[in-house]
C-alpha cells in the first residue's frame, strides 16, 4: 500500500484513527483548504507563512499544522492496517472511485480504508437499501435484485446490514458475482468474521468504510455511507422505505435532491407509504426488478468546485 | 562554515573534546539530515563514525524543536554501546527491549513528554503491534529523525536479509517526505545500493567512502579434514597476539571447536544466536576486555560489534557470501598495526551453504498448502498446523513469522489466521535470490583459489576498487599459510572427533495426533546413547558411508560402539539386546549391528520386535506429529519378553518416536528397563 504525499496528508488532516488534540478536518473543510494551497508544502512551514499563502486565519494554519504533525503516527497506523489487509486510498489518490470524487464533490468521503478488491476493478453497481427489518415480500425483491445484477453484468453495493443489504449483497455472491458493502462503523470487527474473511480472500466481496476502521456507530455515519452507496451505484432501488423517518428516508431525498444516483423505489407487492411518498418526490416507481437497468445512467453531477464553500471555514 | 557546521562542530566537540574534527563526509550528512530534512544512505566501513552522525543531528534538531530520534538497529550490543555515547552528547537515550520490561511505563512516559531524545529498538519491535499504538502513534510531534541501521538488510541481494527489514522499507515508503531518514550499513556492493534506493526512493542521498583497511592481513587455505583444522587452530592460535573470534558455520561446530579448544588449553567461550543473554553480554566484555584468547561464534556475534584492537578473525568454515566474510573480517585490527584473517575452507562447507540455501525460503507446496489452511477464516494453532504440513516446528514458525511480516498471516492471541491481503508465492523472487546465492558461494570457492592479491578481490567484489595491491595477503607475500606441522596433533583431532557421543533424551510426552498426553514414568525409555552425530567428520561420517553403500558396518565402528556402551555402564546393566527392524532396503546391517554387540558383551540377542509394514523412511517426517503418525502402528512385540533391562539397538536415531514406540510396547509386556543405543544421531 503506497499512499501519494497528498494523500498522506489528507489522512493526517482528517482521520480520527490517530490520536489529536485538535480536532480534524472534515471533507469540506478538506476541499476548501486543497483549493487555497497544495497540501504537500505545508508540513514544516511556519503557521504565519501558511495563512499568508493560502489566505485563511492565522488559527486555521495553526490547526492544519498541528494536524500534520501527526503525519508519521498516520503513515504508522496506514502501515498497521495495511499489515492486516485493510488499504486506504484518499480523494487525492489514483484508486479512489471516480464516481464518488465526481457526484460527491466536496461532500466526497477524503479517506477510505476497505478490505477486499478496489472499487475501481469492480463492474458497474446496483445499489440495494432499505430497512433491517424485512417482510418476506421485501425479502424477495431484494434477493432478486441481486439476482439480476449477477445476470446482467453488475455488481451490487448496499450499506451491508442485516435484511435487504444483506439479502442483495449475498445473492450476488452466491450467483458469483461481486459485492461491496460499505459500513458506517466496524470495519475492524466486520472482518472478524470466518464467512466475511473467506469472501475477501476469494475476491468476492469488497468492504469499504469512510470512517476510522475501529470507530463505533453514530447515526450521523450512517448518513455519510448512504451517499457513499448511491454515488457509487449506476442505479439504486429503495426496497423498502419508512415514511418521513429512518435513514433510508433521509438518504433517498438526499439522493434525489442531489441527483447522486438513479434512484428507484419498489411500488410492487408489499410497497408501504414511505415507498409511494418516494415515487411523489421524483423517484423512480418499478413494480418489476427488471425495469430497474432501464432508468437513466447519471452523468457525473458538475459540481463546480465552490459553489457551496468559499472560505474555510473551522 | 555554515550555521549548522557550526553548531555540529561544537557539538561534537562537546562529546569528544576540544581537538575533535569530522572525520570525512560526517559534517555533509549532518547537514543534509538537519538543513535538507534528506533520506540519506551512508556506506561506511566500522569505525567511521555513524554514530557521532546521528547523535550530532538529533541534538540539532531537538533544538530546532524536532521530535525524538528512532533508531531501528538488529543488535543489543550495539544499542547498549549507544545508550552511553549518546550521553556524552547531553541526550538521553531509552531502548525498549524484552529484557527491560520493568522500564518500560518510565520510559514511554520519557518518550511521549519529550524529555527522552532517542529511542532504541530492534527491528522486531518496531512491528510490534502494541509497540507502535502505545509509543509510536501517540508522538505528539512524530518522529524528528529516524535511523535505519544495518540497511543492507533490506536488500534482497545482501547477503543477510531479514524479513523483518521488508515491513521497514514499506512503512518507509509511507513515512512523510519530510521526515529525515539515516540509513547506515557498513557493506553494500553497487547491486544492493541499487535495491536500497529502488525501495526507499530515488531521492535517497549517497554519502559512501572506502571499505579499505590497511592493517588486514588476508590468507586462505582449502583443508577439508576437520581434524586437519582443528589441530591447525590448536597450533596457530597461541602464537599470534591478541584476543580474536573463531567464526564457524553452525551452533554444533561451535561447540565442538570450543570444547576441542579448551582442552588444548585456549581459553574460549561459545557465542551463538541460542546463547543466553547474561553469557552473550559477558562474553561480549572478555573479548573486549581481552580477557580470553577466541570467542568461538557463529554470525550471530557480527554486525555492529565494535572492537576496535581485534587481533583475528579466523573462519573454521567458509561463509557462503564474500560480502558477509569481508563483513566479519572488516571489524578487526582497526587501531592495530596489523590484524589477522584467516579463510579454512573445509569439505562440509559446500552442504552447509546448501542447507542454507534450501532453508532460506519456504517451499511452494509448503507455502500454498499453509496460506490455504489458514485461508479458512479461522484461526489456527500452531500444533493444528503440524498435523497438516509436513515441515518441522521451526521451519513451520519461521515459515508463519516470514508470511507475518509480509502481512499474509496475522497472530490472533496465540494463534494464527490469514490476514485480509491476496498473496502469490513469489516464485521468480526466490529463484532470482537462489541464483545470486550460488553465483556469491562460488566467489567464495574462487577467492579460496585466487593465486591474486585476496583484498584487491574483495573490494573488487564490493565495488570498491581502486585497489593496488595490498602487499599483505599471502599471495601478495608469496608466502602460502602453512598446514599443521604436528602430525599427532591432528590424531589427537581425529580421535577427539570420534570420542563424540551424545545422549539420546527419553520422550516424555506424545506430540499427539495419533497418541496424545504424558507418557507414563514405567513407560519411558531409560536415557540412551549414540556413538556420534552423522557426517560430523568422526565416527558419524563412517556411519554414512556404510548407510550410504548399503555394507555392513565397518569393525573398527562396531568396536567402537561397543566400547562406548562399556565405559558408560548404563544402570540398570542390560541383561539381553534386541533391535528395531529394519526395513527391507536396509535388511541386515542392524541385525549384524546388534549380534556383534551381543556377542562382545555377552548377552543374548532376541528378536521380540516385528515389522507389521513397510513404513516411509522417518527422515521424510519433519515433526513430531507426522514423525509418530508414520511409525505408530508399525511394530509389534512377539512375546515372550524377558524381563530384564533392555538394549535396544539402532543404527541411526531420529526423531526417537521409533524407539518410544518400541520402548512403551517392550514395557507393556513385562520388560524391564529400555535402553537406546544407536551408532548415530541425525544433526539436528
């Protein structure tokens, strides 16, 4: 595992996996400090100097320096994972998913750490989210949908929880085909598991978080992996919604406000109010798994590069 | 002068006194350590002074607000000797080692508040897993500098490269740009240069001066008898001044040299990677002390020894790498007039290197059968693992630390399950280190030979060559190293080689798999005894000669062992002989064995013991586990058995699960005691 010198430095200015007593910063503020100064040059420097140079306040090149510091303990923690098989790429670096750097622009995960093959040699995805809790009807859509990605030539990506994610996740295996799943906490322990370990090693599964590999769950993480999913999906089915509550709700209008992906949701047997209100704010209603290949492939969301974020902001 | 010169100078006169000058290119690498943040190489012979380099730049980046040096060295020695020369320089220095668990909160502590500069550690350590979350990682202002000693280690093509050192390059490889980094090595030919800077970058900075030493005087002579060498050692050592080492190829032929040295009267001790550390620090102090004549060693005591009035250095077996031998002579005679270096090439040289050879990677099959074990998900015990792969338990745990460092197995408490990493047997990377390997062991075989001057050669070899002639070496003199001039020196030799016998130990516990727990007491074999070691140039060569030519065992052999079972007397004294049965290739050679011992000591040879089956020969089994599943079920007893103690004979005893089989069956039927006996043991 070789990291570019930026994205060195992007882990040391962002992770959470290395202790810090200021605290990180987050993507955007990542992307706001990359569009002032190329971060390479600044390890060293005087904070007086940076400020100067990238034009932001004396504190910030305070804390950005102080962040750096904390290179060497980074590259020893990359160097402890990577021992265990978990890589980590960055935004900055050549193995990172396009299609997150392109959809997500500023708001794109800076670090990931995963386990199993890169993303980028994956097939195109299908993404499968929903609720943890199935009925037998959702059960069914879910593992058919992962059915007809093997079938056609895709891979299915999902959050990687129990119910649809699972369901979606395994048919694709079992089918032969690839599966990634990206987890909001615990990567560390994920790959605990002897049935997880075994996909890995075969290339059959890819496991992939934005967050510290022994970080535990927030619900705000949980919301960071749901753009991660859509934005890395060519097409996303809604199996099963809740209406106006729950993270698949919340990830589904982010999704569509966005336009991170095209973003389906299932209106056949067993489709529940949350799934119709979904159909009423733009998405896409199939009652037949099939139909799901036929929506639009999104171009990458032109995102201009400071739209949202002029300043760094701490 | 610039502001760092300076300062370094002041610096270091600090820690050498007032008339202290660098010595060639020590100001420059400081400089560019301290001024330039630089990665640099530095290829210096022993005594060149890398340290006052290092310790120099630590002290100017401290002051400059820099974090803690990390110096990563292979050697205790070493880092003893630089605990106190970093005093000297107003810093203080910690190592955190498995011998000072004690200091170990205190020091942590020193390290992560700033008031230690330099922190010690072995390679090892540096992988160690908790080492890295609790002390590594947590440095507020990371590392300030770190030195990579011994650098060469993590070239393929050095001839001593470590695993460990491979985990070190790739960290590098992540470390930031602008982290000073000081490798040192005091031997790198052009090749491993080359494979130093490929894996640590391009941008790496050479600082390399001359390997030369003046005062080294090269000889080389073939003598293929051990007894021809060992009496040579016991006539040439107390002739020459001075305190010196005896390198030899193995832990036995260390022992053997010392026990052949100090009964001719030469005080010497045994220093080897097995030794205790008390004895290895103590030895280690004699000899710097000159307070015994030889340190009979094996590499183990090498790199980073600094002795600065060694007076010899003299090989009792070749090494297979003339870069590791000019390593090993390089050390002596630095603040001498002249120092000695003596080349004994014997016979058993070119099966050792092979050895080596085989044993330096782990086999394909081996390998992939291992990592597809492992490959299951679960983890695996050590003990599970030998009931799968037929590989002895030190080959199997080395095999597991080689996969460990090279991130495809991962220790799970104490068992071992594949880590997340794909992996591939890198096959065209064994076969192109094989190829080096015998391309260095025939360099070897042409400096024995080479009629040239021996230094000219060896620097040609280390790409150091602006070599005249030295005008020292033997062949430069003209004067060849004379063989031992006492004929019955070397009998003396040659009966103390045969008079080798070594004892075969009860086993008292079964590896299980087929048998599993304690072996009961009334159960065990007595302690037993074999004549020799096979091919350990006395008896154990006869042994193999007359194995090898399916003959039967030479008289004077026979005699021998005889004698041996004589003048030792075991207790209980046997009452009958009986023998394990050959197989059908080997027939009657044991038979003849055990009635020639019967009839000389006057008891009758029974023959209790059958052959239920052919089994495959013992020496194909590699550990316990396969060792006893092959043979368990093998024998059985035809009673009567008598009941007095038992000689139970054998021509060559291995793993002893033959003669433990045999043994707890005898006893079984109403024997009494089991006594081993066997011509030879295997090496081992």
């Amino acid at each position: 595992m070789v990291l570019s010198a930026s994205g060195l430095a992007i882990v040391a200015l962002t992770t959470r996996a290395v202790p810090s007593d200021v605290s990180p910063l987050t993507g955007r503020d990542l992307a706001a400090l990359r569009r002032s100064i190329d971060v390479t040059t600044v390890a060293g420097r005087a904070a007086p100097d940076v400020a100067a140079d990238a034009g932001i306040p004396l504190a910030d090149a305070e804390r950005v320096l102080r962040l750096l510091d904390r290179s060497t303990a980074a590259a020893l923690a990359l160097d402890t994972l990577g021992q265990a098989g978990i890589w980590t790429t960055t935004v900055a670096d050549d193995d990172y998913p396009a299609g997150l750097r392109d959809r997500l622009g500023d708001a794109a995960p800076p670090v990931l750490h995963g386990a199993g093959p890169a993303v980028t040699a994956a097939p195109p995805l299908v993404g499968v989210v929903g609720s943890r809790d199935v009925t037998p009807e959702a059960a069914e859509v879910a593992t058919a949908t992962g059915r007809l990605a093997v079938d056609r030539g895709f891979g299915v990506v999902s959050g990687a929880a129990r119910g649809v994610d699972a369901l979606a996740m395994d048919a694709a295996r079992i089918g032969g085909g690839r599966a990634v799943g990206v987890l909001a906490d615990s990567l560390t322990r994920a790959v605990r598991s002897a049935e997880v370990r075994r996909a890995v090693l075969d290339g059959a599964l890819t496991l992939m978080t934005p967050y510290a590999p022994g970080a535990g769950f927030s619900a705000g993480f949980a919301m960071g992996r749901n753009k991660i999913v859509y934005a890395l999906a060519a097409h996303v089915l809604v199996v099963t919604s809740d209406l106006d509550r729950g993270g698949t709700w919340a990830g589904a209008l982010e999704a569509l406000a966005h336009r991170y992906s095209d973003v389906a949701v299932w209106t056949g047997r067993g489709a529940g109010a949350g799934n119709a209100a979904l159909v009423e704010r733009g998405a896409r209603g199939i009652a037949d798994v099939g139909a799901l290949l036929d929506g639009p492939v999104l171009p990458p969301a032109h995102r201009d590069a400071g739209d949202d974020q002029l300043s760094f902001a701490v | 002068m610039t502001d760092t010169a300076e300062q370094a100078l002041t610096c270091l006169r600090r820690a050498l006194g007032a008339g202290a000058w660098f010595r060639p290119q020590q100001a420059e690498a400081i400089a560019a350590l301290v001024d330039d943040h630089a990665r640099i190489l530095v290829v210096q012979r022993t005594g060149w002074g890398k340290s006052a380099v290092y310790f120099v730049a630590t002290r100017l980046l401290r002051d400059r607000g820099a974090g803690p040096t990390l110096i990563v060295s292979p050697l205790l020695a070493l880092m003893r000797d630089q605990v106190r020369m970093a005093t000297s320089l107003g810093l203080r220095a910690v190592t955190i080692n498995s011998s000072n668990k004690d200091d170990w909160a205190e020091y942590q502590q020193a390290i992560l508040d700033g008031s230690a500069d330099v922190l010690l550690v072995s390679p090892e350590r540096l992988n160690n897993s908790t080492f890295r979350k609790e002390i590594l990682e947590p440095l507020a202002k990371g590392t300030g500098l770190l030195v990579v000693d011994e650098a060469h280690c993590i070239s393929d093509w050095g001839h001593d490269f470590r695993p460990d050192y491979r985990r070190i390059a790739r960290l590098l490889q992540l470390l930031p740009a602008s982290l000073p980094v000081l490798c040192t090595t005091a031997t790198a030919n052009d090749r491993v240069v080359a494979d130093i800077k490929e894996q640590l970058g391009s941008e790496l900075r050479l600082f390399r001066g001359s390997l030369h030493r003046e005062s080294l005087r090269l000889s080389a002579r073939r003598m293929p008898s051990q007894a021809e060498r060992l009496a040579w050692l016991a006539e040439w050592l107390p002739q020459v001044p001075g305190s010196g080492i005896v390198y030899t190829l193995t832990v036995h032929d260390a022992e053997r040299v010392a026990d052949w040295l100090t009964r001719n009267g030469i005080d010497c001790a045994v220093y080897a990677g097995e030794s205790e550390d008390a004895h290895r620090i103590e030895t280690e102090r004699r000899l710097l002390a000159n307070d015994i004549k030889a340190v009979v060693a094996t590499s183990a005591l090498g790199m980073g020894y600094d002795k600065p009035d060694l007076a010899f250095v003299v090989h009792y077996q070749s090494p297979d790498s003339p870069i590791a031998y000019y390593q090993q002579v390089g050390r002596a005679g630095r603040a001498l007039p002249e120092a000695r270096a003596v080349l004994l090439s014997g016979a058993e040289d070119a099966d050792i290197w092979e050895w080596f050879t085989e044993s330096a990677f782990p086999a394909q099959e081996d390998a992939e059968r291992l990592v597809g074990l492992l490959g299951d998900g679960q983890p695996w015990t050590v003990r599970r693992l030998q009931g799968e792969v037929n590989v002895s338990s030190g080959r199997l745990l080395a095999m597991l630390n080689v996969l460990e460092v090279e991130g495809v197995v991962e220790r799970v408490g104490g068992e071992y399950r594949r880590s997340l990493a794909p992996w591939t047997y890198d096959a065209d990377r064994v076969a192109r280190v094989t190829a080096q390997r015998r391309v260095e062991q025939q360099a070897m075989r042409d400096y024995v030979a080479t009629p040239g001057c021996r230094m000219t050669f060896l620097r040609a070899l280390l790409d150091d060559a602006d070599a005249e002639p030295c005008g020292r070496c033997d062949n430069c003199r003209g004067v060849p190293l004379p063989p031992p001039s006492d004929r019955a020196g070397i009998a003396d030799a040659a009966a103390f080689l045969r008079r080798r016998d070594v004892s075969i130990e009860p086993r008292k516990k079964w590896p299980g798999g087929a048998r599993d727990g304690k072996i009961a007491e009334d159960r065990r074999l007595d302690p037993g005894r074999a004549l020799s070691r096979l091919g350990d140039g006395g008896w154990g060569d006869a042994v193999l000669a007359a194995k090898h030519a399916h003959t039967p065992f030479p008289v004077d052999l026979v005699a021998a062992f005889v004698e041996m079972i004589r003048s030792w007397a075991p207790q209980p004294p046997p009452q009958w002989v009986t023998y394990v049965p050959p197989s059908a290739a080997e027939r009657t050679q044991v038979r003849l064995l055990a009635e020639s011992v019967g009839k000389l000591l006057g008891l009758p040879v029974l023959e209790v013991v059958a052959r239920r089956r052919e089994s495959a020969p013992q020496k194909l089994m590699a550990n316990s586990y396969q060792q006893l599943r092959n043979v368990h079920d093998v024998y059985e007893i035809v009673p009567p058995v008598p009941e007095g103690p038992v000689l139970l004979v054998d021509d060559v005893v291995d793993s002893r699960w033959t003669v433990t089989v045999i043994g707890t069956a005898l006893r079984e039927l109403g024997s009494g005691p089991v006594i081993p006996v066997a011509l030879a043991r295997t090496k081992g």
